[in-house]
C-alpha cells in the first residue's frame, strides 16, 4: 500500500475505498488548485510581458520621432544654408558685374565727343 502525504498529515494509513476516493478528491482538488495558480501566473507574465512590449515599442517610436526630427531640422538648415550660399554668390556676381560696367563706362572729361 502506498502511503500519501496528505494521509500522513491526517496520521492515518490508506486503507480501503473510503480512503482512496478521498485521496481521489484531495489530489484532483490539488490539481484544480496548481492550474488554477499557473493559469494566474502565465496571465500576469503575459500581462507584464505586453506592458513591456508596448513601452519597448513607445520609446522605439519617441527615438524614431525624435531622430525624423534632427533628420527634418538638419535637413532644413543645410537647405538655408545652400540658399545663402547661393545669395552670396549672386549678390558678388551682380556687384562685380556693376562695378564692371561703372568702370568701363565711365566718361573722362577730357575725352571727345567721338569718344563718348
């Protein structure tokens, strides 16, 4: 015969049907208790594991965001700065162009009116 725990605590040996179904009873009681904490525990794993996804996720899309933006910034100054760039290159090309046409067409007052 076999001798459970759960006997061992009641201080008594298994015996005959009576007991046996008891055991039976304990043991399927038992069980339903042991799922019914796993089945919890998985849940609040599974809980906790979503809830760390789901921030895992939202700072994976701030960083995203964030890095867009010093992408668009960047983006963008460098965009004024060529435009500037290309102002200046404007404003010397028409200010040397005028100071071209001042100087070749200035008049000498000695000159005749050929000349002019």
């Amino acid at each position: 015969m076999t001798y459970s725990i759960v006997d061992a605590m009641k201080g008594r040996q298994c015996g005959g049907y009576g007991s046996k179904m008891e055991r039976f009873v304990l043991f399927k009681r038992w069980q339903q208790e042991v799922v019914k904490v796993s089945r919890r525990n998985a849940q609040s794993r599974q809980a906790q594991n979503k809830l760390t996804d789901r921030r895992r996720r939202a700072e994976t899309n701030d960083a995203m965001r964030r890095r867009v933006r010093v992408d668009v910034l960047t983006s963008w100054t460098n965009a004024r700065l060529k435009d500037d760039h290309i102002e200046k290159t404007k404003r010397k090309g028409a200010l040397s162009i005028a100071s071209e046409l001042q100087k070749t067409s200035r008049v000498d007052e000695f000159s005749s009116l050929q000349e002019r």
